[in-house]
C-alpha cells in the first residue's frame, strides 16, 4: 500500500469514526435521558424497539466494518510507514477496537439482551431499567470519548504521513 493511499484511507477512517462517535454522543447527551424521563415501561419499549432496529442498520455495518479497518490500517502502518504515524495509527485502531469494540461487546450488547428479555410492565423491569440507564450510558460515555479519540488518532497519523511522501 503507498503512503498517499493510506493518507486518504486514515482521513476516511477518521471521518467515519467520527460518525460513530457522533451517534454515541447523541445517545450520551439526551436520548438516554429522555428515556429515563418518562415513565420507566415507555423508556424501555422505546430502548428495546432501538435496540432491535440497530440490527441491519447502516451504523451497525460501519461500528462492525471499523473494527476491521482499525486493524487493517494499524496493520499497514506497522509495514509500511515509519516514525511517529504509526504510533498514532496503531494507537488509533487499538482505541477504537478497546474503547468501542470491546466495551460494546462486554458491556452494552449484554445488557441489551437482558433487557429485550424483560416485559416492560413487570417490577423486575422497573428495577432493571435503573440500573441499564445508568450502567449503559456510562459504558456509551466510554465508546463516545474513544471514538473521537480514534477519530483524532488516525487524523494525526494522516497529517503526520504527509511529511513522508
């Protein structure tokens, strides 16, 4: 892979990252709270119907495919560039893949789960929905900071691979 190529391939990354981040930012500053504003069984047929609906969405196809061009790009750093890009590439993807992969995997997907098995209307829900609102957004607090942080990663990285070419 030349450099120019993955100068473009680095902004382009970052760009979507910064989408993603987007979308969790949003979950972070208001929807979850808007959720929570409401009567607890209507907030959480409202997070299950989204929870649902992520699947085979546009975002879930970018959140899955940036894992692997994380690795991808961290990868061809590591071969084909040289100084202080390529500890922000690798650094980048490692972020994204810790900061949002994994903490997507460990943590929000399980309690989306446990979630979507609960009827709205039990005790056991109402219960369970305090907990969610307030484990979940500090989980997506996570994934919001360590996708702009990708995000910033892979744009220094880019900047600093010009200086190579």
């Amino acid at each position: 892979m030349s450099i120019t190529w993955m100068i473009y391939l680095c902004v382009a990354a970052a760009l979507a990252f910064g989408l993603v981040a987007g979308v969790f930012l949003t979950f972070s500053d208001f929807i979850m709270r808007s959720l929570r504003a409401v009567a607890p069984a209507a907030g959480m047929a409202a997070m299950q119907a989204i929870n649902r609906k992520v699947y085979g969405s546009l975002f879930l196809m970018m959140f899955m495919g940036l894992a692997a061009v994380s690795v991808a790009l961290a990868g061809n750093a590591v071969i084909f560039a040289t100084g202080p890009a390529v500890a922000w590439i690798v650094g980048g993807g490692a972020v994204y893949l810790i900061g949002v992969f994994l903490v997507t995997v460990l943590f929000n997907v399980p309690m989306n789960k446990r979630l979507d098995a609960l009827d709205p209307a039990t005790a056991e829900a109402t219960d369970y929905w305090t907990h969610y609102g307030t484990a979940w957004t500090r989980w997506n607090h996570v994934r919001s900071v360590a996708s702009a942080a990708a995000t910033g990663c892979f744009l220094v990285g880019a900047l600093l691979l010009t200086h190579t070419v």
